[in-house]
C-alpha cells in the first residue's frame, strides 16, 4: 500500500542534493565495531541501516524546521559525518537526549545483522537473494515493508523495526549477493520495491553465469552477459553446473565447478571473491537503504515515521490505575499531572509521543470479567486525556487485586525507554506474575514507579475479607528494583504533591546517581558525585526520618527545614521528602547524612544529555559472518562482552572543553552493593561514537545474580565523571531461545515455534512452562528439560491463530524455565512478539504496475521441527559453529531492542 511509485530522483527536490552532500566517501564508513571480521575497511549492514536513517531523519529536519529555533541548513553538513547527537542538538536544542532515537536505531540495526545468525532466517536463501531466488526473495522483501507499516501503524514499534530490520537486510545482500553492480548499474534497482513490477532479465536455471575461478579474489569470473543472477550458499539448494557460486572460505559450493564466487560483503577475498566492488555495492545499497526509508516515511507520514524510529526527545506517559471505590483521590492525582504535562508541553519537543492507558480493580467486583483492561493507546494528548476523565472509581472490592496483570499489559504497549506509573493502594492478587513483569521490564527497558497509598483510615471504601501479611506488597518492590524503578507510599493527603514526581519523570535526559555506599545506613555518610554536566539535581528521601543534612563541596550545608535554602528547594509531604538543587550545582563530591527509624530510601537524581546505551555479546569467529551476537543479559558460563554506547557527545561542542570520556566499569552486587570488580573499557572507532568494550569476569557470570553497571571517567575539564545504568543487569541461568515464522500469522492459521535451551554452567532440571496473550491456542512438545553442562534441548511449539483474531493485532508468546530441586535457579523467560494479518486479494500483485493502490504481500514461513539434546561446546570466547546454530532466537525472544 505505498503510494505511487516514483525513481529516485524524485523522492523530494532536495533529495538528490542531500545524498550528494551527505553520502560520505566510502573510506569513512566505519567497520562493525563488534564484529571480529579480518577486513577493517568493510561497512556493515549496521552501518549502511543506521547511515540511511541518519540521511532520511535530517531530510525530515530540513523540510520541517524546527518551531521558535534556528533552521538547520544542509551546506553545515558538507562533508561531515551523520551523527544523531549532532542533528538532534541542531533541531531540538542544546542538551536534548537523543538517547531513544540511538537506541531505536540499535534496535532495527540487530534486527537486520540478527538475519545472519538466527537458525530460521541465516540459511533460507529467499531472505538474502541467494541461489537466484530474486522473486521470492522480492517477496518477502516487501512483506517485510508491509509487515513493517502494519505493525507501526498498530503503535507496535518494536515489533515494526524488527521487520524493519528484516526487510533492509534482505535489500542490502541484494547489492552484494547478486551482479546488479557488475552489471555497471549504479542506482537501485527500480522495481525492487514494487510487487507488481516484474523484475525482467533474470538468468534461468539452463543459463551458465560463472567461469572457474580457483584463487580467492576472481574479478572476471562472471560471463559476459546482462542476465541478472546471484550465487549460490552451501549446499541447500545445490549448486547447478555453470551456475556462481556466493564464495568464501566457508561457502561450501564455491568448491565446485564453477569455484569462486561473485558476493561483495566485505573488502576480504577471503570472504568476498569480488572484494574489489565491496564499496561501489555498499553505495548502491546505501542509495537503496534511502530509499526505503524515504517509502516509509511517505506511508507513515512525518508523526510515524518518527514515532517509528523515537526520533523525539521526549519520553512517553504511562499510567496503571487502581480504579476500585478508595481511589477517588489517586485518580484524581493521576488526572490533575496528566493534565498539566499535557497543557506545559503541548507544541514542545517534550510533548510526551505516545500515551497509555490501562486501569484494574477487582475481579469479584459484577461488571468485570478479568479484573483488569482494556489497554488504551493513542499519540493524541487530547484523546488520551478525554479517556482519562472517563475514569471514575467503581465502588468496593477486596484487597488483593489485579495490579501485575495490568502492568504486564502496559508493558507490552507502552514503547521501550518509556516510565510507567501505577497508582493503587492495594497489594496484588496476581503475585504469580512477578517474575515474568520483572524480565518483560528488562526486555522493554521500562522503568515501574508505584505510588501506593496506604492508608489504615480508609475502610469505608475497601472491603478486607483476609489476612493480609505485611509482607504483601514485596512483588512491588521486586519489579521496582528490576526496572530501576521505586515505590513511594503515602497517604490520602498527600498523593496530588506525591505525584508531581510524574512530570518530573517524563521530562527527558533523566539519570540515577549513583551513591556510596549503595545501601544506606542512617547516621552514616553516604556519598554522590555532581559533574558539571548535570542540571536539576533532586534528592528525594523516604521514610521515618527525624532529620538531615546536605553537605555540598565547598562545605556549605543545608538540613530539614523546609522551603528554599543555600542549597536548594526543600519540600516535605509525609514521609517522603524532596530537595532540589539550585542550578548550576556545585561540582565534586556531596554528602548526606540522615536520622531514622529504620532504614531510609534515597535516591539521587538529575538531568542530562550524558548517557549510555548498553548490551551484551557473544564472540562468534567461526562462520561465513563472524562477530558479536548481541544478547539482553549475559547467561552463566559463557564468555560475554559488554558493548557500551555513550550518547550525548555532541562534536560541535568547544574544541577547548575536549570530550567526555569513560575509562572503566564498576560492577556492584545488587541490592548489597559488594563490590564485584572494576574492568577497563576499551574505546572501539573514532571517538565521536562513543562506542567502548570490555570483557566482563569469570566470576560475574558464574553465578545468576543481579548486578549493577556505573561508568567512570572524566569530563572535558579532567573533573571526574559517572553514569549508572538506569536498571541492574542479571546473569541468565540458561539460555532460553523462542523463534518463530519470519513472515506474520494469517487467522485461521497454524503457526510453528522453535524453542531451544542450553546450559553452560552445571547441570539443571527444568519445567517449561508456557503463555500466550491473547488466550490462543498454545502447545509444546517440550514441557521438561534434563541438561547436564554444555548441553541443549530442543522443542516443538504449534500456536493456532483462530478465525476471529483480530487483523493487524499482535501476539505474545512468552516460555519460562523454572528450576527444580533444593536449590532452584531463578526463572529464564523468553518473549515473541508475532504479527496477525488478514490475507486478502490485496495481497497478490497482479494488479496493474502503475497502480497507486500498492500492497506490499507476506512473507513465508519455514522452519524445522525437531526435539532433541545435543552436546555444545563454549569457552575461550570462540563459540562453536554447531553450538551457534542453537542460539537462533535469542535476539527475538530476550529483545531485539537489547540496549
């Protein structure tokens, strides 16, 4: 269903101009930074993805100047390279974060890489225009692009840009794998896009295309010809006589008559027999990686698009609501800030994006059927909050309810890097669910806020028909340290001050600052270190406390009293107190000192643009794509990375002042704060990218236990830096890997999975157990695992999409491993997002080529079924290439969005 299908010289007027300008020499495209390819000079899919989006997100700059700011002018870009930090402090201003927009790119970046490795897409031939499969690779190209659209439009994100991610893939190793270039062409293929162009002069299966090459480069081994072909991979399908072959050392067709091969991945001709066309390829394909994007971008309009790619520096709004008959009061808080966002930053860049809605009560209450529900979702402010007046309290119930069931199902809607708030004052029902919202938390990198109103008083509205343990509210507290969150409890009276920490949350470039020691002891000192960077520094303290002080570098110190004083802002409601600092803070190091009945909550925040983004990966060297495969979390006994990507260096900053930079990581146990170890970080590429690495301990990974990550460095000055990360990192006990059909679920349908899990670091006795949202039809042929060390099992799924599901709806399948015996290990959960599409006559492209009305058709699924336990090998950070054949899904099912 794009719109009319144009060349590219008419994308826009300044398009040509822009690519002219902006397309830098091919020299400076950086390497994979994570890759471990023995060809620094190659660029990457993740280069030419995230080059494309940079081209596409600054055309859309310069065609819509920003409101009440200077325009951005092309000529200022001339001859320099894209960087997101850079344009987005051109457009929003000095200081904006650009750290969603970063992350968002990471996520359609791994997609597209993840086409390499996993086990249902790195061997189908359709899905890189292998084997002359250029129709149906066409096909599931813009199935993927529809695929894409449909699930944008859904406000699915993270879903789009992981076929996003798919589908660019597949159009890049078109340009590598096929002679398009060779050919001397040095535009996209103009109908590669368009389902209903045929694509014309394509070799057929009797046609020779390639001589016998016997050295590894073989730049004239290719007939002379103007047949359009590509070259065969291994062995599936066979190669047929006189046909190319893809090449390389681990191509095993290309040692067959015609030995050799045509594929332009890198500048190796140990990889790559036509190394020597690498960059005319990765210009081409760059050109086409525009151009789809561009296509995107016209479909979506300019508002999706950027909602597509978070090209924002807001953050988005998310509320669960207790809605039982005692919340009047929280509803109407939750009301009066949702209210005052809206009105404050309506027109801004710091207009919240997207809005979620998702309210809870009690299931034994007559008009509920669940408890919990439905989920509202809109990125119009005014629907959002007409939706939110709707909300009113429903009368009684008991205590418990269904608060987590609630929050799973904002979580799931509510985009990645996003705050939730859920106000209730009741403990949950469905404490069962605690630790799948934790994981689905990391998965999303959302952080969950609780403000709980407590209130012995409140009887009248709230039926108690048990004993309730003081204990019961622990599964708040759980998921609140996961997400990096917190839960503030208060009362009636206070909850419309309490919840002003709503707005404060949302505003964008937000950071934790990391104390010492982590834990607080009262009547100790703990420390926290303020840099020149920061702006809006707040403390914010609850519990039983007496008194306080604030001690700042120079000595200066200010106590309870409230109201402004030598420091900052002091404000008391209840038990929770906040003091925010005069701007700009004094730098250095601060001190607090608190009074208490038992054991006060202090948590030290502020705003920046300074941040990071963070992953883990893999070594894989063996394998025609060696590299890092990126993960959510590390798993037990295996050697694993981690990959950090500073955000916010803007390089137009004063030459004088230098640049931020971070020396090593801190790991610190969580919640104790023992020190785990300090490890050095190791710059990777120019410095502009802030990308760094390091090798994470032996001992870190040998046990499944949560850690923190806090970044030291220096600033531009030589005054000492640090960034935690926004939530603790965990140690997976296995590795759990869910996979499904690259292309969408039809209703009506059956639908196979791939589940795999592995073990490296002791033998484990697992039930797996299984979920779907909405309440399909789920089965498994895998519900126990008996694994020693280095060993995998591997199970069958059917998932049946009935006729009445939904078009255009979303389906998540989530498999947790729970550990059996004395010492059980905590649970592995493994998350699949699929999309259900309805077929219809629009699917089939035979309508008439210059149609207006175009549909872009599905993908086809294919996968293997199998069950079995097979032995792997991992150490000495190689994987081994059969253990990497079992790591397929993991990118999917721990979050293709891993930062």
């Amino acid at each position: 269903m794009f719109p009319v299908e144009v060349p590219l010289s008419h994308l826009g007027p300044p398009i040509l101009l822009l690519l002219q300008l902006l397309l830098p020499p091919t020299s400076a495209f950086f390497p994979n930074i994570w890759s471990l390819l023995a060809a620094p000079g190659s660029v990457t899919h993740q280069d030419l993805t995230e080059e494309a989006a940079l081209n596409v997100t600054l055309q859309l700059f310069l065609e819509r100047p920003p409101p009440g700011r200077p325009h951005l002018h092309l000529e200022d870009y001339r001859g320099r390279t894209l960087l997101a930090d850079d344009i987005f402090a051109a457009y929003f201003g000095p200081g904006s974060p650009s750290r969603r927009f970063r992350a968002a790119l990471g996520e359609v970046s791994r997609a597209n890489a993840a086409q390499d490795f996993l086990p249902a897409s790195r061997n189908n031939p359709d899905l890189h225009f292998d084997a002359e499969r250029l129709v149906q690779g066409r096909t599931l190209l813009v199935g993927a692009l529809r695929e894409t659209l449909v699930a944008a439009r859904a406000f699915q994100h993270a879903l789009a840009r992981q076929r996003l991610g798919a589908a660019l893939h597949a159009l890049q190793d078109f340009y590598s794998h096929s002679n398009w270039v060779e050919l001397g062409e040095r535009q996209p293929h103009p109908h590669l896009l368009w389902p209903r162009r045929e694509l014309r002069s394509l070799a057929q299966v009797g046609d020779p295309t390639c001589s016998d090459c016997e050295e590894l480069s073989c730049p004239g081994n290719l007939l002379d010809f103007t047949l359009l072909t590509s070259g065969y991979f291994g062995v599936h399908p066979p190669k047929p006589p006189g046909k190319c072959s893809h090449g390389g050392h681990f191509d095993q067709s290309s040692s067959q008559p015609p030995r050799g091969g045509i594929n332009k991945d890198s500048t190796s001709p140990s990889f790559s027999p036509h190394h020597m066309l690498h960059l005319q390829a990765v210009e081409v394909a760059l050109l086409a990686s525009i151009e789809a994007f561009s296509l995107l971008r016209s479909r979506l309009g300019d508002r999706g698009f950027s909602r597509l790619l978070d090209i924002t520096p807001a953050s988005s709004l998310s509320f669960v609501l207790d809605t039982t008959g005692s919340m009047g009061e929280e509803i109407n808080a939750a009301k009066v800030q949702a209210r005052r966002i809206v009105e404050q930053r309506q027109g801004s860049p710091m207009e919240p994006v997207f809005y979620v809605l998702v309210p809870f009560h009690d299931p034994a209450l007559p008009m509920s059927l669940s408890g919990f529900g439905p989920v509202f979702t809109t990125s119009d402010p005014d629907s959002f909050w007409q939706k939110l007046n709707e909300i009113h309290a429903l009368g009684g119930g008991d205590e418990p309810e269904m608060c987590l069931s609630a929050l799973e199902l904002a979580l799931l809607h509510t985009p990645p890097l996003s705050d939730i708030f859920v106000f209730t004052d009741a403990s949950p029902k469905d404490a069962f669910l605690t630790n799948r919202v934790e994981s689905l938390t990391r998965e999303r990198r959302c952080r969950v806020t609780f403000l709980v109103t407590e209130d012995p008083s409140r009887v009248q509205g709230r039926v108690r028909r048990e004993v309730l343990s003081p204990l019961r509210f622990k599964p708040y507290e759980a998921i609140a340290l996961a997400s990096g969150g917190e839960v503030i409890f208060t009362k009636d009276q206070h909850i419309q001050d309490v919840a002003a920490i709503v707005g404060e949350s949302v505003a964008g470039g937000l950071v934790t600052l990391p104390l010492e020691p982590l834990v607080f002891i009262p009547g100790e000192t703990c420390v926290f270190a303020v840099d020149r960077l920061l702006r809006q520094v707040t403390i914010r303290m609850q519990g039983d406390i007496s008194s306080f002080w604030i001690k700042n570098p120079e000595g200066v110190s200010q106590g309870p009293e409230e109201g402004i004083g030598p420091l900052g802002h002091t404000r008391r409601f209840g038990q929770f107190w906040t003091v925010t600092m005069t701007d700009p803070p004094q730098t250095g190091s601060w001190e607090i000192q608190i009074a208490a009945e038992g054991t006060p909550r202090v948590r030290v925040r502020a705003q920046t643009s300074l941040d990071f983004l963070f992953h883990f990966g893999i070594p894989v060297e063996d394998g025609p794509h060696p590299g890092l495969y990126p993960l959510t979390q590390p798993v037990a006994g295996l050697p694993t990375q981690l990959l950090v990507e500073v955000t916010g260096l803007v390089s137009r900053q004063n030459p004088e002042e230098g640049r931020p930079h971070f020396s090593h990581v801190v790991l610190r146990r969580v919640p104790e704060g023992t020190h785990l170890g300090r490890v050095p970080l190791e710059p990777v590429g120019p410095p502009e990218r802030g990308l760094l690495t390091a090798s994470l301990p032996p001992t870190l990974l040998s046990v499944s236990a949560p850690f923190s990550l806090e970044l030291v460095g220096q600033d531009g000055g030589g005054q000492g830096l640090r960034r935690t990360a926004p939530q603790p990192c965990t140690v997976a006990p296995v590795l759990l890997e869910l996979s499904g059909p690259p292309g969408f679920l039809a209703p009506g349908s059956k639908a196979p999975l791939s589940l795999h899990i592995a073990s490296f670091s002791g033998p484990q006795d697992l039930d797996l157990r299984t979920s779907v949202n909405p309440s399909f039809s789920l089965t498994s042929n895998l519900s126990r695992a008996h694994l020693g060390q280095n060993e995998s099992a591997w199970g069958r799924l059917w998932l049946e999409v009935p006729d009445s599901a939904a078009p255009d709806s979303v389906v998540m399948v989530t498999v947790t491993a729970v550990g059996q015996g004395a010492s059980p290990v905590p649970p592995t959960h493994a998350f699949l997002q699929l999309l259900v599409l309805a077929q219809s006559s629009q699917d089939q492209p035979e309508t008439p080529a210059h149609s207006a009305d175009r549909v872009l058709p599905p993908a086809t699924p294919a996968l293997l079924s199998s069950t079995l336990v097979t032995q792997d090998r991992a150490g000495g950070g190689v994987v081994d290439k059969a253990w990497w054949g079992t790591v397929g899904g993991v990118l999917f099912l721990l979050g293709c969005s891993s930062w």
